[in-house]
C-alpha cells in the first residue's frame, strides 16, 4: 500500500556534477543537470544551500528549482534590455 509519497534519490556521481557545475559558473551545465534533479530529495550541503539563499533543510530538488528559477528570471531580464 503506497502513503503516495515518492521519494527519489540521485546518484552521488550526477548531485556531484551538479554542484561543481554550480561552483565552475557552468549555466549550460548546472540547468542540464537541474533538470533531472527537480524531484530529487537528497540533503543539500550547506555552502551551496546559503548561495542558492535556500532554508536549513533544503533537498538537491528545491536547488534545482530555484536555479530554474533564477536563470528563467535573467533570462526574461535580457529578452526586456
């Protein structure tokens, strides 16, 4: 019988690509990987939570949602200049 939670968990190698694309500035990289992690309920590190201004707690999924977030946002910034 299912509680109708479902909880995923990515694989260490692809929550590693994510973070070091984050910390290289790789936005091609770190959007292609946030795609896949939106789900993920993985803790998130701390360092990476405090850049992404996410609260104590934060899972790899609400990274990648907030980094879809932020890039759909300057991205609507440029589209305006």
């Amino acid at each position: 019988m299912s509680d109708g939670l479902d909880v995923i968990y990515a694989p260490a190698e692809v929550r590693d690509q994510f973070l070091h694309a984050l910390d290289a500035g790789d936005h091609a990289l770190s959007r292609h990987l946030a795609r896949n992690l939106t789900h993920c309920s993985n803790p998130l590190p701390g360092m990476t939570r405090e850049s992404l201004g996410l609260p104590i707690g934060s899972t790899y999924g609400a990274a990648a949602r907030r980094l879809l977030e932020l890039q759909s946002e300057d991205s609507t910034t440029e589209k305006r200049s």
